[in-house]
C-alpha cells in the first residue's frame, strides 16, 4: 500500500517496548523490504562505519548499494527498494519527491520522525505486529482562515513553489521577509506553528515549510532580514 506522500509502499521500523537491542528493529525493516516487489536494494547510513550485524550482511551483499550521507543525493534511491537508516528530520525532509519502489525507514529518535510519519503516513513495524497506514478523515470542524490575509498569501507562495522542481525560489522568500518587515501588524496574531501547519495543509515541500515558519520565528525575536533591493518595499496586497 502506497502512503500519503508517496506512491509506493512506505514503512518505519520503531523500537517497540521491551526490546533492549536495536537487532530485531533492523530485521523487521530488512524482512519488510525484501518482501515488497521492486529489483536492488540500497542501504542508506549516516555514516560508512555503522552497528547492527543484520545491516552489515545486508551491505555485503552482491548487487546492494550502500551509500552515506556524505555527497548523499536523493536521485540516486529512485528506481531501488530503500532502507534509510537513523535520519534526521533535516534528511528526513530530503525525502520529498523521491521516486523509489519501496522505502522503510528505521527509526532511531521519535522526535526527529514525528512530523515525517504524520506526513507520510507510513506502515509501523512492530514487534510481533504492523500498524497500517491510518485512514485519513475530513475535520469534523474547518479550521478557520488565518487573519489579516496570512491565508492567502500562504496559499500563493504554495502554489508559486509547487511550480518549481527545488521548491520555494529567492525571489518569493525575499516578498515574504519583506512583508513580514513591512506588514509586521499583519503578522503579530498569527503564530509559528499556525504557519507550519498551513503550509503542511497545503502541501509544500517540508523544507519550505521549515524556511517560512522560521521566517516568522526569526521576526517574532525581532531580527530582520536582507532583501533584494528590488522588493526591499514590497508588501502583499
């Protein structure tokens, strides 16, 4: 079953209660990739020295391509059944648009994950059990517009970074810091994680909604921003 983000199976593999080694966790993720259809396989570690004897005869199999994080890039996990092991939220996020057959993730800290699962959507692999991927259901209540026109905007930029391959370009994060300076009673209401969450309800890329949260995040502390001398007076309508 396909996730939410992707169009291909997606797991997580999450140390379960009870387990005081990291060795079933990794069999559970191995078992569940080798078992979904797809041809080789690529194992993915922070770094080329890793723990974990189930992952290190995995690597030395033939025909199985074991990258790192160093000079990492995502296009090579398209076409490949992925075990990513122990990302970041920062790597994590690089996931996006990724065109692989299979991907499990196995999971080492809860907090770098957390936002990755609810967006994806993934399979959870348990000991002695797996948790489909939830069925997503309508709000029973709509959530209310953000004020002062933050909506709109909010929902430009989406549509102007769905537009472009890499995501948001310079020139729409410049005419919101800009706005952000300019507007700043525009703002003032309207708080990070409201802007987090709307950006995701609208989704944009997890990078970009990184940068415009911490866009407002910065401005709420009172720092300001370089703009391009072209846009340093503009302002949203």
């Amino acid at each position: 079953m396909a996730s939410d983000a992707y169009q291909f199976p997606a797991a997580i593999s999450r140390l379960s209660e009870g387990e005081t080694s990291r060795e079933p966790q990794n069999l559970r993720a191995i078992g569940w990739l080798l078992q979904q259809p797809g041809s080789s396989v690529v194992v993915v570690t922070p770094q080329r020295q890793f723990s974990g004897d189930s992952l290190k005869r995995l690597v030395a199999q033939p025909g199985v391509l074991h990258l790192t994080w160093k000079g990492f890039s995502t296009g090579s996990l398209d076409g490949h059944r992925v075990l990513y092991a122990w990302p970041d939220s920062k790597h994590l996020n690089e996931l996006w648009g990724v065109d692989a057959e299979a991907l499990v993730v196995i999971e080492w800290n809860e907090d770098e994950t957390a936002e990755w699962i609810e967006d994806a959507n993934p399979m959870h692999l348990l000991r002695g059990r797996t948790v489909e991927p939830l069925l997503v259901e309508e709000p029973a209540e709509p959530r209310k517009p953000l004020p002062n026109g933050v909506e709109g905007i909010l929902e430009h930029t989406a549509a102007m970074a769905a537009g472009y391959s890499s995501g948001l370009k310079w020139n729409e994060e410049d005419k919101l810091k800009a706005d952000m300076m300019n507007r700043p009673e525009r703002w003032a209401p309207i708080t990070v994680e409201q802007v987090r969450a709307k950006c995701r309800e609208l989704g944009m890329r997890p990078n970009d909604v990184d940068t415009i949260a911490g866009f407002l995040q910065r401005r709420k502390e009172g720092r300001r921003f370089n703009v391009q001398s072209s846009y340093r007076t503009f302002q949203f309508n």
